[in-house]
C-alpha cells in the first residue's frame, strides 16, 4: 500500500483512491454474506429489524470513526445506509424461506 504523501500527481492519488474503493466493496459483499446467512437464526420481523443490536453497533462505531479520525456522523450515515438495506435484504430471504 502506498503512502499518500510520496505520491506526486493527481492521477496516482486517484489510482490509490480507485483501489482503495475497490476493496472497500469487496469488504462489503463479505460483510453482506455473513449478513444474508443471519436470518437462518431468525424467526421474525423484530429479530430481524434487532433494534438493540443496531443501538449497540452504532454506537461502537462512532467510537472506532472517533479512533480513527474519521467523522462519526459520516460514518453513523453510512452505517444506517447499510443497515436500512441489509434489513430489506433480511426480510425478502425470510419471506422467501416462509413461502417454501
Ligand atoms: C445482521 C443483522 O441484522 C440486521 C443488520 C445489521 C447489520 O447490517 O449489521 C445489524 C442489525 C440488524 O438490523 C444482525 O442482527 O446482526
């Protein structure tokens, strides 16, 4: 990986920037597959929504944005973008589980 302040044009930030993107999203599509096997061991739209779970992991968070040095109401957004979406995903696999 390189370090951003040896790079000395544009286009080699951006190329950095590209593939730090790239696997963000390869972060991401992991992280959605743990996500689609959950409902396996959930029986309902409440345990599926798991309010307290989510208080708890966006609290812990903003803790690790705080960390980081990055914005944590960024990251709150961008976690409940992700959550909003993996709920909807959640409840399309329950109801397609119930139907069979
Ligand atoms: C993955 C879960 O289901 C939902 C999705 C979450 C997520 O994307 O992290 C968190 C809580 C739930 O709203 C879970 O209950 O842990």
């Amino acid at each position: 990986m390189k370090d951003a302040k040896s790079c000395t044009s544009i286009s080699e930030l951006r190329d950095e920037i590209d593939r730090i993107d790239r696997m963000i999203m390869e972060l991401l599509a992991r992280r959605q597959e743990f996500v689609c096997e959950i409902v396996r061991f959930k029986t309902d739209e409440k345990s599926i929504v798991a309010k307290s779970r989510q208080e708890q992991l966006y609290k812990q968070r903003r803790a690790w944005a705080e960390e980081l040095h990055l914005s944590p109401d960024m990251i709150d957004e961008v976690y409940k973008t992700i959550v909003h979406h993996n709920i909807k995903k959640e409840l399309e696999l329950h109801n397609k589980s119930k139907k069979q």
